[in-house]
C-alpha cells in the first residue's frame, strides 16, 4: 500500500473499531433483526473505506458514520416492500376489467354515426379531436356562444342516443355505471 492509502485505511480502522459496537446496537435497535443491521452495517463500513482520505479530513468521524448508517436505515426502508400473505379463496381475475363507461366506444361509435352531420361534426372536432369550441366556432363562422350552444345541444342528442339505444344508467354522480348494447343490424 502507498503512504496516503495506508493512511487513510488506518483512519477509518481506528475509527470503525472504536464505534462499530454502538453503530451495530444503534442499527439493531432501528430493524429488529441482528442480520438486517449486520448487512447495514456492512455497507456503512463499505461507505468509510470509499471516502479514503477524505475521510481522516473529517472533524466528527463517529457523527459521519451515525449518519451514513441513518441513511441506510432511510434506503432499506425505501426498498423494502412489507410481504403480505393474500387469501387462498380470492376469486381469479381472467381479464383485466374496463369501467362500464370504456365499455361504451361501440355502442358509442355506432351512436354518434346516426347523428345528423353537424351534431357529429362538433363532437368528433371538440371532444374527440381535442379541438377548442372557440377554435371551432371560428372555422365555422359561428360567435363562441352559439359554438357552445350547438356542442351542448350535440352531447345532449348524443347522450339521449345512448341512453335510449344502449340502455345506460348513471349512478348518483351521474358516471356511467351500466349498460345493455343493442344488437347490431
């Protein structure tokens, strides 16, 4: 070994060995597991020999290891996801499972083509093509009240439609809780 290697290995030796003890019963004391604060402990030992000579620089080297050890206290909790035993009779999931409004679209599609052209014209623009009512009033040559009138009255059609032809209920806060899809002709 060099001379600055040797030193800096002799300054956390001499450092470890008068604080391993109390970094060990501080480390059990926080996980309740003797191996758990082992292996902690371990990496905060690795953690000192890393700092090599900067760490014979350090004013409070006890303080510096109490806080390397806290913090891998902070990283093992983080990492550590708690285990936790599921039922033996839970029901099996075949298929991920769609919110009754996702399982709209084709009752949905189907709908909004019976609407007449300008109905359809100013949802699919507004509320599927993410278009602005006032973006398009303006390319249709409508003031920005009359824009969100006709895209009120469309949805409300539209709406009309779907609860008519596709039996959907809405629950209290008026989400989409049910429905019953019409055959297709």
């Amino acid at each position: 070994m060099s001379g600055t290697t040797a030193t800096a290995f002799e300054c956390v030796l001499r450092a470890w060995q008068a604080h391993e003890h109390e970094l060990l019963a501080f480390l059990i004391r926080r996980t309740r597991d003797r191996h758990d604060a082992e292996d902690l402990l371990q990496d905060v030992f690795l953690k000192s020999m890393r700092q090599g000579k900067g760490f014979c620089s350090l004013e409070n080297p006890r303080a510096w290891l109490f806080q390397v050890a806290r913090n891998a206290l902070i990283d093992a909790a983080r990492t550590t996801r708690p285990f936790v035993a599921l039922a033996e009779d839970l029901p099996h999931e075949t298929a991920a499972e769609r919110a009754p409004v996702d399982e709209l679209d084709a009752c949905l599609s189907r709908n909004l083509g019976e609407l007449d052209a300008e109905d359809r014209h100013i949802i699919e623009a507004c509320d599927l093509n993410r278009q602005t009512v006032r973006s398009y009033a303006e390319a249709n040559d409508l003031s920005l009240a009359a824009g969100k009138s006709r895209l009120l009255r469309a949805r409300k059609r539209l709406r009309d439609s779907l609860v008519r032809n596709c039996q959907v209920r809405f629950d209290d806060v008026g989400q989409v809780c049910c429905y019953i899809p019409r055959n297709s002709e």
